[in-house]
C-alpha cells in the first residue's frame, strides 16, 4: 500500500462496508428531475458516503436524490457527486457524500460491522 493510499485511510472519520446492494438514483436540480431513474450497485458504504459503480458517467458536483436497498429496508437519501472515474469494461466508479449523515444506516452498518467482528 503507498503512502497516499495510507494517508486516505487515516483520513475516514467513519468505517465502510463493503457489500452490494441496490440503489437507484435520479439527478436533481433545483428540485426539479434533470435525469432519468437509473438503477445501479453499491460497492461499499459508510453512514455518509456511499461507492456506486455505474454504466454512465455523473458530473462531479451533480446533485443526487437516492434510495438505498440494505436487507429489508430501504432508505431515501440525498447527497452529491464527490468524483467519477472511469474504469475498464466503460463502467465508472462514483463517489457520493450524503447531505448529512443517515443515523438508521448507521445503525444498521453498526449492527453489520459487530457481525462481522471475529
């Protein structure tokens, strides 16, 4: 692991799971849908962020209006683009940042992580 890989580690404040679920999104702007519903993966997540990989690029800074599939629930977010990058096969790795931290997917990456746990 380099040194900047390290570095970006110490830098989360919060774990992430990696794990698959769903999530569908739609672009926003001004309340108003600028995009078509798309339905993707998540790769992993954390209570403010979440890593989704897509089959079309997203503009860093766009503003996304979410809902997530975690085992029975599914919980409605909002947040924004942090970055896109582009990966082989044409897909892209997203990265999203809620507008504020999702205290019931934290709980429920809380109880995950202590499953987990050996």
């Amino acid at each position: 692991m380099s040194k900047n890989q390290v570095d970006q580690l110490e830098r989360r404040r919060h774990p992430r799971l990696k794990s698959l679920w769903l999530i569908s999104y739609v672009g926003k702007e001004g309340g108003v849908q600028k995009s078509p519903i798309s339905i993707t993966r998540t790769l992993d997540m954390s209570p403010v962020g979440v890593k989704l990989e897509t089959i079309e690029p997203l503009d860093p800074n766009a503003l996304l209006e979410m809902e997530i599939a975690i085992k029975e629930r599914i919980f409605s977010v909002h947040g924004q683009v942090v970055y896109c990058r582009e990966i082989p096969a044409a897909n892209y790795i997203v990265g999203i940042q809620f507008d504020q931290p999702v205290e019931e997917i934290i709980k429920t990456l809380s109880d995950d992580l202590v499953e987990a746990s050996p």
